[in-house]
C-alpha cells in the first residue's frame, strides 16, 4: 500500500493571523517534515529578511513541541493532528488512490452510500459531481449485475433518485457480485 503514497504528503500554505504579515508552507514528505517561513515587513528602516527553512525528520518533528505550538498558531488544531497523524504513519490511503479504483470501489455502493461518502472531503465530492463518474458507476454496475430473470432470486430492491438534472443516472442499484 505505502506504494500508492507520493514523495509529498502534504503541502498547506498561508498568511499568519492579524496584525502579522507572514507568510508561512508546510510540507509533509514521506521522510520529513518543511517549514518555511517569511516575515513580511512594509517598514523601510529594515533590513531584507531573507525566507527560513526548518527541515525536520518524523521522529523530530513528534518530539518539538514548540513547532507543534506554531504549526497550530497558524494552521490549526486539525492540521497539527493531521500532520501528526502522518509522521506516526497512519496514511489516508483511500483519498490517495487512483481514480479508477475508487470509482470502481465505489461501484459496489448504493446511491445513498455515494452520497454519504461525497460528504466526507473534497476530492470524494468533486468526483461524484461529475457526469463522467456517474456514466463509469452506470457501466461498471451493467458490466457486473446479475441477469435477476435467469437467477431466479430478488435483486436489491431499494432504488433512489440522486440527481434530478438531465442526463445523469437517476436510479442506480447495488452492484450484485457472486462472491455471497
């Protein structure tokens, strides 16, 4: 699985939180943890600050506190226990699969389970809001669903309407499979 996982975890970047200026980006690789940061200072009288970089490895990022204190002052409480997370190893594999895969995943989902799922980060949502996704979800379901008249038994029977707009897929079922 780690296979899946690019060089660069994660990258965030933003401005400090008022009255400061600064600019601040953290980069979260698989081997160590960037922080870079510019103090930005309109008083003429000062001399050129040039950018700073902290290079850290996961084992010493979990152990400096003080970061940890400045990577919540300007990101957040969510992105410290995101970033901390990912230097323990624990990965969102999921999110970082490929398209393909997770449509074809997900093709074994009802609507309603698509739809909670587009509920949980962007990249799910983005995804399910396209045509394309809901023509490949449509193909693959064909592809795999059970003759129910030759196999005398009765399919999922719990149908839902997900879109109204024209021309996307308005009833969709769980993709029958003959693993059960």
């Amino acid at each position: 699985m780690t296979s899946l996982l690019q060089e660069k975890l994660c990258e965030v970047h933003t401005q400090a939180p008022a009255p400061k200026k600064d600019f601040h980006c953290l980069t979260i690789t698989k081997n160590e943890v960037i922080w870079k940061s510019w103090q930005i200072s309109f008083r003429p009288n000062q001399e050129k600050i040039l950018p700073k970089e902290l290079k850290k490895t996961h084992k010493d990022f979990l152990l400096d506190e003080q970061l940890h204190k400045q990577v919540q002052s300007i990101f957040g409480k969510g992105m410290l226990k995101y970033t901390l997370n990912l230097c323990h190893g624990h990965y969102d594999f999921l999110v970082r699969m490929p398209e393909n895969l997770i449509v074809h995943i997900m093709s074994f989902l009802n609507v309603e389970d698509i739809e909670q799922l587009s509920k949980t980060c962007k990249r799910f949502q983005q995804l399910c809001k396209t045509d394309e996704f809901w023509e490949r979800i449509k193909r693959l379901q064909d592809k795999y669903t059970l003759d129910v008249q030759t196999a005398k038994f009765p399919a999922y029977k719990k149908q839902r309407n997900f879109h109204q707009r024209r021309g996307f897929l308005t009833q969709m079922q769980r993709r029958q499979t003959t693993f059960f």
